[in-house]
C-alpha cells in the first residue's frame, strides 16, 4: 500500500468525522443565532446601577 492508497474504512471514518464536525458547526450557529441581541437593544442606554451605587 503506498502512501495515497488509503484503506476504506479510515476514509469513511473521515467522512464521519467531517460530517459530525459540520453539523457541530450548524448547531454553534443556530444557537448563536438564537442568543443573538438585536443592534436596536443594544443601543438603548440603560443605567448601570453598580456605578450609580458609588455615587451616593
């Protein structure tokens, strides 16, 4: 066997492999985009009341 020749199994076991990494990849996305804060939230000021806390 030289070096390009691969047995089949170690080829299939990539192509699992690339296929879990894949669907790892969509999950991370879908849930990143899930979690997402519009830029309109973002925006919008909000008091810090830890700072307000040592101004009294």
């Amino acid at each position: 066997m030289t070096a390009r020749q691969k047995p089949e199994r170690e080829d299939r076991g990539e192509q699992i492999q690339a296929a879990e990494r894949e669907a790892a990849r969509q999950r991370i996305l879908a849930q990143a985009e899930a979690d997402r804060i519009p830029t309109e939230e973002t925006t919008r000021a909000v008091p810090d009341r830890r700072w307000r806390r040592g101004q009294r």
